[in-house]
C-alpha cells in the first residue's frame, strides 16, 4: 500500500465471494474485499442483513485460497458489531478464521467508540490486522479515494 500511495497510483478493489473469483481478481486488484454484499449477489437475499457470521466466514476463507498478493478485507456482518465486547469477539474470530489482512465496519461517528476499543484491545495495533469504519452512504468512488487515509487513521500500513 505504501508504494501504491507514494506512486499515486490508483488503489484497485473488487468483491469476490470464492476462490475461483479471488485467483482471477488478485491478479489486478490492491484490495478484495469479502463483501455482506454476497446475501443479494450471490444468494439473492432482498437485503445484505440475511448475512449471518458464519456465511461471510465460509466464503472468505474460499477467497483467502485464492489470493497470492492482495489485501483481503472482511466485512462484519450486521449485528455482530453493535457492542464493544460482541465487536471484539467476532472481530477476532473473523481474523482468526479466515486469516484476513482486514475487518470492515460499516458505520459513522457512532462506530469509533467501537473502534476504538478494538484498537485498543490490539485487533489494529502490533498485528497485520486493520479495521476499517467506512460511512454507511459512502459511494464505491469515494470509498477507494478515501481508502488511504481510512488505513492511515486506524493505523494502518505503516505510513501516516
């Protein structure tokens, strides 16, 4: 990430929900992110809240099979985040099981009591890990022109 920003290079990211997808992605992408968004793409469900933990789990552990070289980033299903310790718990897990480089929140001002509480329980700080608090109305424009100073401002990849 370091040398995209200081290259100025445009930041590549793209959704996968298995292997398949993730193998033909990586090869173009900075960021695949595991998305909530696999409950109405892939599963046709009216809405991503269907998304259970255990589902966004399933698939990015296929997707991290796939991946040779980019940042994979895991949303956190809603509801498993609406807590400090429910935050914690499943933010570990997510990281734990799937081997992710990221989590991603979904989420305003009102998140960064939460945020801040995983930093400082050491889901950010001292590990490869990173959580990411995105505005919920965020366009997927705005999302990868803001994504540098998102990773920077929850201490992301070495740079400030």
């Amino acid at each position: 990430m370091k040398k995209i920003l200081f290259k100025r290079k445009p930041i590549v990211c793209l959704t996968a929900y298995n292997k398949f997808t993730a193998q033909i992605a990586d090869e173009f992408c900075d960021l695949i992110l595991v998305g909530d968004s696999l409950g109405m793409a892939y599963y046709g469900f009216s809405t991503t809240r269907a998304v259970k933990l255990d589902d966004i789990i399933r698939h990015a552990k296929s997707v991290k099979l796939g991946i040779k070289k980019s940042i994979m980033v895991v949303d956190m299903p809603f509801g498993t985040y609406n807590t400090k310790k429910s935050a914690l718990k499943n933010a570990k897990k997510i990281i734990q099981v799937t081997k992710c480089d990221a989590v991603k929140l979904e989420g305003g001002k009102e998140k960064s009591e939460i945020i801040k509480y995983l930093i400082k329980n050491k889901i950010s700080r001292g590990q490869a890990h990173r959580i990411f608090c995105l505005e919920r109305a965020a366009l997927a424009a705005a999302l990868l022109r803001n994504i540098a100073l998102l990773l920077s401002f929850v201490s992301g990849f070495g740079f400030r």
